[in-house]
C-alpha cells in the first residue's frame, strides 16, 4: 500500500490524472500502478492533462515550438512578454525615493548658501561642475534605467525639482500692488454739480454718469475724441437728483434712480423704455401698495438675471421688479429694525451669485435674505454695524462672494466675512464723507479695498484710499483733484478707474501698458477740425472794367458756395415738386389721372343736380306724363289717397288770396 502523500497536487478522474506541479518523489511507482482503491492512475511529467492511451515520450519546450513553427510556417510568436518582480520593483522604487530626497534637500541647502552669500556680499559658494552635473543628472537616473527596448509603455513621471520654491499668493498681490492704473488721467465735465451716479457697460464701451444737476449723460469712448462730449443728455425727473444709474448684466439697460418714488430703464442709447408705477400713499400697508411711495435711495440690477432690479425706499421697503411688469412690483421687502419698528434702507446690493438680498439701514444695521425663500425672515442680520443715525452709503460684496465691505455715513470703513457676522473683520476710520452716495469697490483680483473721502475742513483735495485686503495695511493713498471723491468703479475688463468727483468732473485714471482701451481711446484720437470759413487761397486782381472774355471769377468763401449750390436744384438733388396743387411731397399725379380720382369727380359731376330757373316748375313738367301714364307709385296708391292740389301760380308767384294768414299771438296781459 502505497501513502497518501504520494498521491499530493494530483487529482484524479478516473484513469485520467492532473499533475498541480508537486514534486515527484524518488519512490513514486510506475506509469499504469494500481491504487489501494483499485483505480489507475496515468500521469505525465508536466502541469496539464494527462494523455490518452500508450504512454508517449516526453518533449520539451523547446521542441515544442519548433514543431508548432514548422507546423504554421513561421519562425515564432514575436519577443517573450517580460517577467516583473513585484516585491524587488517596490524595493527598487523606496530606495530611489530615498535616494532622491537626499539628494534634493542637499541642493536646497547649496542653494540657500548661494543666497545668503549673494546677499552678503561675500565669496560665492563654488561648486565644482562634476557635482552640478551629477545633480542634475540624478534626476533622470530613474528613467533612464527602465528604458528598454523590449519594454513597452508609458514612461514613469520625473521628478519634482524642488529648487525653485514655489511662490505664494502674497507675491502675486505685491505685483499687483506695484502695477496700479493711476499713473495717467482723463478729465470728462459733466457739469457744474457733484457727479452722484456713475456706470460702465460690461464691454467698456459705454459710460453713463447722472449728477445733483439732475441729468443723466451718455459717454461713448469709441465714437468720443479729444473734445471729449457726451452724446446724450436728458433729465429723468425734473427736480430730483440722481442718486444711482447703473448698466444691467448684459449691457442693454440702465437703470436711472432719481430722487423721485418712480425708477425708470433706459436703452443703452437712453430712450427711455419704461417708468416704475407709483403706490398708494394713503394705505398703511407698504405690502399692499404696487410700488414706493417715498423717495428712492438706490437701486442695483441683478447679477444673474438681465429682467430683474431691486430698489430702496425712504418708505422702509425694498422692492424686486421685472421690466415685463413695471406695472407692480414682483416682491416686498420689509426693513424692521431691532425693536420691530420700520427703518428705512439706505442701500441696497445683490451678491455676487445672486442669492442673497441685502441692505444697510439708517439705524446701522446690515440686512440680509435669501433670495430663494420668502422675504419674511432675515437670513442675516448685523444689528449694530455702524453708528445709529448714519446714513451708509455704500454696500458691496467681494467677487469670492465670501466677505463683503460697508462704507458708513459715520466716517468708517468695514470688511466684514460672510461665514461669521458677529464682528468686523477690520476697520478703517477716520474717512470722512459728507455725501450719502460714496461707495467702496474690491479690486478684480479681489485683493484691494478700495473707498475715496470727501474735503474736510483744511483738506485741498479728495483722496483715493487703497486697502490691502489680508493685512489691511494702505496699499496706496492718492490725491484726485481739488474736489471730493463720490463714484469710484475699477472695471476688471478695462483695468481703469472711474471717478465721480464733487466738482462735476469724471476723472479717469489709467496705465497704457496695463489697461486697455477706454480714456486710452479717447487720449489718443485728435479733434475734429471745424471747415474754416471766410478764407482766401490767393490773391486776386479785380478787374471790374475787363472785357468778360478776360475777367476772372472772384473767389468766393466755401460758406456762400455752399449756399449757391443749396438752391441749386441739379447739386443739391432737390426732389420732384408735386404737380399742380394735388400732393404735399415728391411728384403727385394731376387729379383725374388716375382711376380712383377720375371716378371720384365724375361721381361728383354726375350726382350734382343743376339748378335751372324755378324748382317747382322742373318737379311739375313731369306731373303730367305721371298722370297719363303711371308706372309705379300713382297706381299703388290710387284708390286711398286723396287728389292731389297744387297750389295756381300766376305770373311765378302764389295767389294772395289763397294765401292763409298766420293766427297772431295773443298778448298776455298783465
């Protein structure tokens, strides 16, 4: 009886065998032995099936392919797939790692060596040139080693060359920093009052300015030269300063509020498209009116949504319009402040995504609602912001839509993050403002806060205030002009400052190589030369006495040859005079040439009754012939009418007697 172990990596089926590769022992038996179990067993050499029948002489691999290439009439498969070693490949790759943070932190220290020496101003580090270029070759030793030919596929990523340290925010900051557009200036008059409302398309193209004079001007800085004129002007509201214009998302609207209770949307070439209904003012119930009833204080489009603005009322409300129904408003926003009584918004602002509704109001509070939900409760609600009383004037977000900054009517300035109200991120005060339309903008990279102040007494000009956002340190403090700085807008596409200034003028600052178009169109376009008049070539000899064959034609200035040639029919291509006195313009047809005059004269003509000696005479020539032979009416009415008599006539006049005389009037006696 043969052991069990002798039958081990073998399983059996009957008399067909399968080898799993175990060691064949010294005293295994013969091919065809027999079992304690009486079965046969037949097994080969190698891993697989057995084979039926007589036992065949075993092959190696070796004879196996060449017979299979003789067989199929080629030489062989191709080149032998190659064989990976997992765990010596993980070994391999440690130690290269290793090996690679050695080296890169041995250049960091050559490096900083070179630095401080540098700085020193000592001897500079020698390396020798065998080290550098091992340095720099190590590098790649990792790739180079796996490259083969026989080997297929994507190479391994080369190492992170840590001697260049990678450069921080702040650095990006500090350039820009160093690279703001107010080196050079463009001056535009808008008049002799405070510039109070200022705004630019999203193109750039356009610039839209409204004042305390109470008009509203369009600027158009492609079609604008060195005379620099806006080309429209109108007035809103008649008595009422602006107080806000500003361009929808998609350029093609401005909103104009005015101190009026009635905002209005203009095109971008300011016709005027629609004006916002007035509410009630004899209702108590500021939700139950259609519009405000109090004088606006500011207005702002929606971010998103080219259809929808929202304005602010000295009436404590806050409302949402849709230019598809200015005949209502589309929501009510009710301000309460913190003893539930009305407070009235002083600004409003949307945030960037749109979200959130939010206003500033005159008990110095800062109000915040989801734009998603109901205006009922406040999602945001900063009690105390600024000074009770105080009007603040300006209320934007940043462009990350994570902080938001407030410019107070209490000479303050506030950055403020959205994630955690309860107190002011920083403070910058002592700013004084004495208007309440003064407002703060980020900068595009969102890394500069940026307000303006108004004259103080003492003070020569207004000033520009640039505040770095992370450290709030003054990145920049400029002087603008003998006036106060109202309107500020650094648009991040043409990378220029726009200001409205108190003394009727828009400044606008710039950088040639930095900003784009804009006042740099306008700067570089020269006048437009006016035609002089009145001005002689050259001289001329009159000659009053010559022969016309020999007299010249006296010179004329352009103004009189243009007038000669105005009543000239041929040059200035006067158009046809009307024929006769049928037509008012151009070349009219003569009445009757047409169908449709002709009949209508001949209508006339035909109709008309000629009145030849007396009528009663005309109408009676014809009473015989109707007697004699009636035709239509006289039969139908013969048996039931009475005959007819006709008053006699003598010499074409009534007979007297027959003649009845009018009863008189009885008196009335007294």
């Amino acid at each position: 009886m043969l052991p069990n172990k002798m039958n081990r990596g073998k399983i059996s089926f009957g008399k067909i065998g399968l080898s799993l590769g175990v060691a064949k022992p010294t005293d295994e038996p013969a091919v065809g032995t027999t079992s304690d179990s009486g079965e046969d067993h037949i097994t080969s050499t190698h891993s697989g099936f057995g084979s039926f029948g007589k036992n065949q002489p075993e092959k190696n691999d070796k004879d196996d392919k060449d017979e299979m290439s003789f067989t199929m009439g080629f030489s062989g498969f191709g080149k032998k797939a190659r064989d990976f070693d997992v765990d010596k490949l993980v070994e391999e790759t440690r130690k290269s790692a290793l090996d690679r943070n050695r080296e890169n932190i041995e250049k960091m220290k050559l490096q900083s060596e070179l630095d401080l020496s540098a700085g020193d101003d000592c001897k500079s580090v020698n390396v020798p040139a065998s080290e550098k270029s091992a340095l720099s070759s190590q590098s790649l030793t990792h790739s180079e080693s796996d490259k083969e030919e026989d080997f297929i596929g994507p190479l391994p990523p080369p190492s992170i060359d840590f001697s260049t340290p990678v450069e921080e925010s702040d650095d990006e900051s500090d350039s820009e920093e160093n690279q703001l557009p107010v080196t050079h200036e463009l001056v535009l008059e808008h008049g002799t009052k405070a510039v109070s409302g200022l705004a630019v398309d999203p193109s750039g193209t356009r610039l839209v300015s409204g004042g305390l004079d109470y008009d509203v001007r369009y600027w158009d800085f492609q079609g604008m030269d060195q005379s620099k004129e806006a080309f429209r002007s109108f007035c809103p509201a008649d008595g009422y300063p602006v107080n806000v214009v500003e361009y929808s998302c998609t350029g093609d609207k401005v909103l104009v509020v005015a101190g009026s209770s009635q905002a209005k949307v203009y095109d971008r070439d300011g016709i005027e498209l629609f004006e916002c209904v007035r509410g009630d003012m004899y209702l108590h119930d500021m939700a139950k009116t259609k519009g405000h009833i109090a004088g606006l204080t500011c207005g702002t489009w929606h971010p998103k949504d080219k259809e929808e603005f929202l304005t602010s009322a000295r009436d404590g409300t806050c409302r949402l319009w849709h230019t598809s129904r200015p005949e209502c408003q589309k929501s009510v926003i009710k301000a309460r402040a913190s003893n539930g009584l009305k407070t009235v918004p002083t600004t409003c602002a949307f945030s960037r995504d749109g979200l959130l509704v939010a206003c500033a109001c005159d008990d110095g509070s800062i109000q915040m609602w989801d734009h998603r939900k109901n205006f009922v409760n406040v999602t945001i609600n900063i009690k105390s912001a600024h000074t009770r009383g105080s009007d603040t004037s300006g209320l934007t977000f940043a462009y990350d839509n994570k902080g938001f900054a407030t410019r107070g009517g209490d000479d303050t300035l506030k950055l403020w993050d959205i994630r955690n109200t309860k107190q002011e991120v920083h403070t910058a005060q002592e700013l004084f403002n004495r208007f309440g339309m003064t407002n703060c903008v980020f900068s595009p990279s969102d890394q500069i806060l940026v307000t303006g102040t108004s004259l103080n007494k003492g003070e020569s000009s207004g000033k520009l205030l640039m505040y770095n956002r992370n450290t709030w340190d003054i990145v920049r403090e400029l002087e603008v002009g003998p006036s106060h700085i109202i309107r500020i807008i650094w648009h991040p596409r043409l990378n220029q400052f726009m200001l409205g200034c108190g003394d009727g003028k828009i400044r606008l600052l710039y950088e040639p190589k930095i900003s784009h178009n804009g006042a740099i169109l306008v700067a570089g376009k020269h006048k437009k030369r006016s035609k002089q008049a009145e001005v002689v070539v050259s001289q001329q000899i009159i000659t009053p006495h010559a022969l016309p064959m020999f007299r010249e034609e006296r010179h004329k200035s352009t103004r009189k040859l243009e007038e000669r040639d105005r009543k000239d029919p041929v040059k200035s291509r006067q158009p046809d005079l009307p024929v006769g006195k049928a037509g008012s313009g151009g070349r009219v047809s003569a009445g009757g040439s047409t169908l449709s005059s002709y009949i209508i004269r001949n209508m006339g003509l035909r109709n008309k009754v000629r009145e030849e000696g007396d009528p009663r005479e005309a109408l009676l020539k014809y009473a015989k012939a109707a007697e004699e032979n009636p035709y239509w009416v006289t039969p139908a009415y013969a048996r039931n009418q009475p005959k007819t008599i006709f008053q006699e006539q003598q010499d074409g006049k009534i007979k007297e007697d027959q003649t009845e005389e009018p009863v008189p009037k009885k008196i009335k006696s007294e």
